[in-house]
C-alpha cells in the first residue's frame, strides 16, 4: 500500500511540474537562437567581413578542410574589393553581391541546427583571415577558381588573350583525377543537338550529320577546346561548351551507335584554384598561403 502511495505522490509531482519543465526547455532553445542571430549580425551592413561567410555558402561546402575554408575566404574578399573597387561602392549592402546567402536562406536550406553548424565554419574562415586580400603589383588580382580541372589549371594570359593575367599559370592538379566530377559522358540525340546549336547560333543549316559539321579548331596548352567550328560559325569552347550544358570546355566528340558521345573531363571553366586538389593539398598538411600561392604566383596578402 505503501509503494502505491509513493508512486502516485511521484506521478502528481511530474504532472504538476511537466509543463514547467518544457516551458523552461523551450525558452532555452530560443534564448540560444536569439544570442546566434544576434552574434552574425551586429557588426554592421557595410563591413565586408560581415558578408564574408554569408559569400561563401554559396561557393564551397562547409565540409571541406579548414585551411580550405580559408583559401576561399581569401577568394571571396578579394572578389569582393575588386568588385567594390571597379564599381565605386563604398557601403557594401547585400544587393552588390551576385553570390550572397543570407542567414534565413541558410535556414530554409538546411534547418536550423545545421545552418548554425555551417555557419560558424565559414565565419571562422573569415575570421582567421580576416582582411586578407590577394593582389599582384598593387592590383587586386583576378582570383578565379573552379570544381575540379582536367589535371590541369589554365594559363590565364592564353584564356583571357591578354598579357595581364602572368599570376595565372598552367599548374598540375594531381589529385583532381581522383573526383567523381573528373570524367562525364554525355549522349546527345542528333537531331535534338543540331536543333539547339541551331537555335543558340541562329543558323539554320545544320542537319543531323553533326560530326562533318563540328570542328575542334584550337586547344590552349592544359588540354580546353578555345575554338569551335559548328558549320560556318566559329566560336569559343566556353561558349559551345554552355550552349549543350558541359561540364567542361576539355572534351571529346565521337559518333557512337548513331548518336554523338561528348567526353568532358573537369567541372568548371579549368582556370585558377581547383577546388578539390586545393582540398587534397589542405589535407596533406599544407595551410590556405601555401594553397593560395600554388595556383597565384607572385602575389601579395595584403591586409585591408
């Protein structure tokens, strides 16, 4: 009779304080979202450091290295002063940036929880380098980067036909062989590719024996197509390369059981930092200067 006693006594007492409890749980949980929010977004509008991470969401996945992380970082304010620089912006506002994410889309993206674990990797990443910009003779430089190369980054003087460009060199990407991005095969239906060529080139003379019709006309020395004959049109790779959707302007073009066999090799335009042998390399011990100064020669980290 006793032990009956003291289980109901006990069953009250959790009853009477349950709703207590929860209430107190809850209001923990919010408390911890408000000091959140309220930590990423009281230094200002016009910072750059500020937007920083929010740039950086969108352009490398908060899993990679840190000194990873870092390298970008680097990419990202340096983007930002070139842009801020040719376009005479002195208060930077979120409407300047053509890769932006905010803290609210990074919630709808990937909850709550998450977007607060990705976010403090990419807020570290700026904040360990904080101000640190790339510059080549006092110039911000281009700081061009990519997925994954075909082995190789590109010479960015032979790409841009222009003699600004010498920090961009023809560099090895050992590690890139090793990305399920590296190689992808693609069958386009005849009829289907001379349709859309057609219609992208404003042409209308091409029929489906497309293979007597194309021509890979030059390839600069890391192996990318840089001109293509498509009948009488002659155009860049990076052009014909958008216009079927390719993962690379590095392919090849084959006839196979009557329909055409594009073979691409590397994701992305192949020029500056490759960013999954950057990774490897942050994974093999080297830090974000030694990873930035592979792929931009003859730079300076200057601090803003």
């Amino acid at each position: 009779m006793k032990e009956k006693i003291k289980f109901a006594a006990a069953f009250m007492i959790i009853i009477l304080f349950l709703p207590y409890v929860c209430v107190m749980l809850l209001h923990s949980d919010v408390q911890a979202e408000e000091t959140f929010l309220t930590t990423t977004a009281e230094a200002g509008d016009t910072d750059v450091e500020v937007f920083v991470p929010g740039v950086l969401a969108t352009q490398i996945s908060a899993s990679e290295e840190p000194e990873m992380l870092k390298a970008q970082a680097v990419i990202v304010r340096t983007q930002i002063y070139k842009m801020m620089e040719e376009q005479g912006i002195t208060d930077l506002e979120a409407k300047h940036l053509s890769q932006y994410m905010s803290l609210n889309e990074m919630e709808k993206l990937w909850g709550y929880h998450k977007m607060q674990e990705y976010y403090e990797k990419y807020e570290k990443a700026a904040q360990e380098t904080s101000g640190i910009v790339m510059k080549y003779q006092g110039k911000y430089i281009e700081p061009s980067y990519h997925a994954v190369s075909n082995g190789n980054s590109r010479n960015g003087n032979q790409v841009y036909h222009s003699e600004d460009y010498p920090y961009l060199e023809q560099v090895e990407n050992p590690y890139d062989i090793l990305s399920e991005e590296y190689l992808k095969v693609t069958l386009f239906d005849k009829k289907a590719m001379a349709e859309k060529l057609s219609k992208a080139l404003g042409i209308e003379n091409l029929s489906e024996d497309l293979m007597s019709q194309i021509t890979c006309e030059e390839q600069d020395g890391a192996g990318y197509t840089t001109k293509v004959k498509v009948g009488d049109h002659i155009m860049a790779g990076e052009e014909f390369r958008k216009i079927l959707e390719l993962n690379s302007a590095c392919f090849e073009l084959e006839e196979m059981d009557g329909k055409i066999r594009i073979t691409t090799k590397g994701l992305g335009h192949g020029i500056g930092l490759s960013q999954f042998n950057a990774n490897e390399m942050a994974k093999n011990g080297d830090d974000y200067q030694t990873i930035l100064s592979y792929y931009f020669k003859n730079i300076e980290y200057i601090s803003e």
